[in-house]
C-alpha cells in the first residue's frame, strides 16, 4: 500500500517530521510517500494562504496519480483543497483535520482543540461545523504560535501546547484533545503524558484512516460532486491542468 502524504506548505523540515511520524504509526508494508508542493506559502496561517497551497496539493495529487497512489492524506488542519483532491482521483483522500475530529468522537463525548493561532481557531470551528462534529467540540483553544515555532523554538511551542492542553483538561469537561496542526505531529506522546487525557494527532489519524479505507476497497465516489472534472482549457500560469484527465 503506498499512502502520499501531502504537506501543503513548503518547509522541507516539517515535511520530514510528518512523513517520520506517519511511518512510525504505518502498518507493515505501508509505504509513505511525504512530499510538499514545489512553490507556496512556508505556512498556513490563513484563508488566503490557505488557497494558494491548494493548487499545489492538486499538482501533488496529480503526481501521485502517475505513480499509482492508493490513498492521499492532506496534511494542514485546514484541509485545504480536499474536495478539489477528491475529484481528481478514486482512491480515499483524508483531510488530517477531518481525521482527528472522527477518531476523538469514537473515544469521547466532548473534545477541545489546540491549535497554533486565534485565527485559524477559528478555521477550525467553520470545519467543525462543516464537518458535523461541532457539537462534540467544547473548545478550539490557540497557543499563539507561529507554525514555524514548531520547527524554529520547538521546546518554547511544547510548553505552550502543554499549557493549552491543561487548561483545556480543567476548564472544558472534555475527554480528549485534538492537536490543530500538522507541525504537531511528532509531540503526541510528551503532550498525552502531561496533561493526561487522550490525544489525537491528524497525520497518524489519517494514516489508520486511509489504511482501513484501502483495505476495505473503498475509494472516492465518482458520482455526484466529486466526479472527475470536466476536461477543459485552462489559461496563464495554470495551462498546464488544460484538457485534465486522471487516472480512470
């Protein structure tokens, strides 16, 4: 089984460190492939940022479809471009914050979510409601960290997130704790120790998501909305998805 997992932004150090905590937690025989978009934003920290990455998740799907992928797992909490990912193939495509918000329903009632800054907090509460999954969600709390921090000032973002996750824990009457970004990857067991409730991260809630779907034989509908698009022509810097037809 060969999962890609997309980094949307294009630090090569975050990419590593999520691709290193998706083989961690990947079953035998599941190879991931963790790539990031060739141009965009260094991070994801808004709306806009947010649709700039989402050409490049697309190009990335696309190339994954030329190796012949079985699953795709976007990983930002903002699940940019997921729907648009969607059509272009039949295989499952996950958004890790779609991932994280199904796995902390299945262990508990209520969850909160930490996360990087105030506004994609609230990024974050539109998913929730986009999702279905804001009446489980007491809380989407930020550190008010730069995404950077997690790879420039790792220990200072740690006890912040720890900080978060403790308050969330004594003020939220919660059972679980979604981590909001995908730079958070690799912090899972040192934040599950200190605050001493579940944590769900996305990245590896994506990978046992993907692997379930895989091994089920579920992939993407292709009737309705996420049908292939329409070949078509395309102009200027994006002439190149003109006549666009994937993999059938």
């Amino acid at each position: 089984m060969q999962l890609r997992l997309i980094n949307p932004n294009t630090t090569a150090g975050m990419t590593a460190t999520i691709g290193e905590a998706a083989t961690r937690i990947a079953a035998p025989g599941t190879r991931i492939i963790a790539t990031q978009p060739d141009a965009g934003p260094v991070s994801i920290e808004s709306h806009f940022d947010e649709a700039v990455a989402a050409v490049g998740v697309q190009e990335e799907v696309l190339a994954g479809e030329r190796e012949g992928t079985d699953a795709y797992i976007i990983a930002c909490f903002g699940d940019p471009g997921l729907l648009a990912a969607r059509e272009l193939t039949r295989a499952p495509v996950i958004g890790i914050a779609e991932a994280a918000f199904h796995m902390a329903s299945l262990i508990s009632t209520r969850f909160s979510v930490v996360t990087t800054l105030g506004r994609t907090a609230i990024i974050a509460e539109h998913l929730l409601a986009q999702y279905g999954f804001a009446h489980h969600c007491r809380r989407v709390r930020a550190a008010e960290i730069p995404v950077l921090d997690l790879e420039e000032d790792g220990d200072a973002a740690l006890v912040r997130i720890i900080d978060e996750g403790r308050r969330a824990r004594d003020e939220d009457g919660i059972g679980a704790i979604v981590l909001g970004c995908g730079g958070m990857a690799d912090l899972t067991e040192e934040i599950t120790e200190a605050v001493g409730l579940p944590v769900v991260e996305g990245v590896t809630a994506a990978v046992k998501l993907a692997e379930a779907l895989v091994g089920l034989g579920l992939g993407t509908s292709k009737h309705g909305d996420l049908a292939f698009p329409r070949p078509k022509a395309f102009t200027g810097r994006f002439e190149h998805f003109s006549g666009l037809m994937p993999r059938q």
